[in-house]
C-alpha cells in the first residue's frame, strides 16, 4: 500500500469515527464493558493460579525414620530416597529441630512442649519435595516401601483436593475469559454492523466509480482498529487504579503466608498490553465481518 493512500485511509476512520458520533460512543462502550469484564476476570484468574502454583510447589512429603535406624542406616534411606524419579532434594530434619518447629508454631501454647526437650518422642525426618507436584502422591507410595520408615507424611487428601480445585479454577477462568471474548466480538460486530447499514449508500457510490474492495475496507478496518484501542482505554485505567489499592490493602496482611498477588509492575503491564490486543483485533475482527457482505455483491 502505499504511503499517500496508506494516509488517506487513516483520515477516512477517523472522519468516520467523528461523522458517526452516537455510534463511535455505542461501539466503545460495548468494548469497554466487555473488555472491563476481560480485564477484571483475567487478573482474578491469574492471580488464582498463581496462589495455586505457589501452593503447589511447597507441598513436600516428611519421611519420618524409624527411632531404632542409625546413622548409617538413615543416610542409606537416603540415599535410596534421592534415587527415586522426580525427586529433587532430600532434607534432613533432626528431631530436636522437629520439636524447635513444633514449640514456634504453636506460640505460647508450644510451651508446654518444652518439657519433652530432656526426652524427645520425636523422630527425625527426611523433607521431601518432586520436580512436579503431580508426582508427590506415586514418590511417597514409593517411599512406603522402603525399611527403617516408621511413617509418611504428605497430605494425601489435601494435595488432591489442592490440585483438583487449583484445575477446576483454571479451566472455569478460561471457559469465562472465551465467552468474553464471543460476546465482545459479537457485540462490535453488530455494533459497526448498524453503522456500514447506514453508510450502505457510500459503500455502493464508491463501487460504482470503480473502487476495489480492499480500498473499501480499509478505512472501515482501521476504524475497528480503533474503536477496539479506544475502548480498552477506561477498562486499563481502572484495573491499573483497582490493583494497586486491593495490591496495597492485601499484601501487608498476606505477609508471612503462602498467599501472594502477582507483583503490581510488571503483572498491570502486561494486562494493559493483552487489553489492547484483544480490542485492536476484535475492533477489526468485527468490522470485517460486518462489511464482508456488502463486498460480496
């Protein structure tokens, strides 16, 4: 294309989008609302599957040894622990350490703990943790099997139900966040649909004196173009505003816990950019399907 015709089709959409006043409010507005409703879900789901991954990567098994193994005998198990597939380290916790963790967690009522420093019932423990979390579940099986176990430790239903809802999440955030998308598309083609109705008259004048079809659409493509640029605009500037106040009024309170948001930079970025992806292509999208028709003839 070139330069000069390149520059005529950019003063058409933008004429068009003057000329056309109510309907370029319509249209943004329909994208603005659908991509408000994309943006607010999407930050919703991945800061949900973060807190899932996150979970999911701190749970581990605790192999706790038989009180009559030695030495010897607890640095085979192991050995024969980090022999296992999908294991990545193997952590030696002594008993003494097990009872230091326990007194802290409990605060003041670990005080009562303390009288078992002199004689501890403890065992000590071997932390396990997989290069998957999917695989924590067939390792501890493993682990049952070996000698010198007195038991293990990971959370059986859980972890199943940790992974189960963290898929449920996942797959519910993608079903919504592709029903957006249809209903966006659906609603600016039908939008700038009304508006090439109303300009039907313009279109035919202009094949009549000889304009091919491209010439044709392409001022309507860069106004879809626009339109979709235009409205994602508003949804940006809340979710940018919404983030950083619920970021700042959570994250304080989530300290110290394995519940954490998505960092403010560049995770807001990056939702700014998607935003205007999505409107830039389903403004086009919808403005070649809605003149598509009216070439065809």
């Amino acid at each position: 294309m070139k330069a000069r015709t390149a520059r005529r089709h950019v003063r058409e959409g933008l004429r068009n989008l003057r000329r056309n006043g109510w309907m370029t409010f319509a249209s943004v507005s329909a994208v603005a609302v659908t991509l408000m409703l994309v943006g607010v879900f999407l930050t919703v789901i991945l800061n949900v599957n973060h807190i899932g991954t996150t979970l999911e990567k701190d749970v581990e098994i605790r192999v706790l040894v038989d009180l009559t193994a030695t030495k010897e005998q607890q640095r085979a198990l192991k050995d024969e622990i980090k022999k296992i597939d999908h294991v990545t380290t193997v952590k030696f916790s002594s008993k003494d350490q097990e009872l230091d963790n326990l007194i802290k967690s409990m605060g003041q009522d670990g005080q009562a703990f303390e009288l078992f420093e002199q004689e501890n019932p403890l065992n000590d423990t071997y932390i396990v943790k997989t290069d998957s979390p999917d695989k924590i579940a067939p390792v501890a099986k493993k682990i049952e099997g070996f000698h010198y176990i007195d038991e293990v430790i990971y959370g059986k239903k859980q972890v199943q139900k940790l992974f189960n809802a963290v898929s449920v999440g996942r797959n519910i955030g993608l079903v919504l966040i592709v029903g957006l998308l249809f209903t966006a598309m659906f609603l600016i083609s039908n939008t700038i649909k009304i508006t090439i109705m109303a300009r039907r008259r313009e279109i035919e004048i202009m094949r009549l004196v000889g304009a091919t079809n491209n010439f044709i659409r392409w001022p309507f493509l860069l106004e879809g173009l626009l339109l979709g640029v235009m409205g994602a605009i508003l949804p940006i500037a809340l979710i940018l505003t919404g983030y950083n106040v619920v970021y700042n009024m959570l994250m304080p309170k989530l300290a110290g816990t394995m519940f954490t948001l998505l960092p403010f930079s560049p995770f807001v970025y990056q939702i700014a950019a998607i935003l205007i992806g999505i409107g830039a292509v389903i403004g086009m999208w919808g403005s070649v399907m809605s003149i598509r028709k009216f070439l065809r003839k």
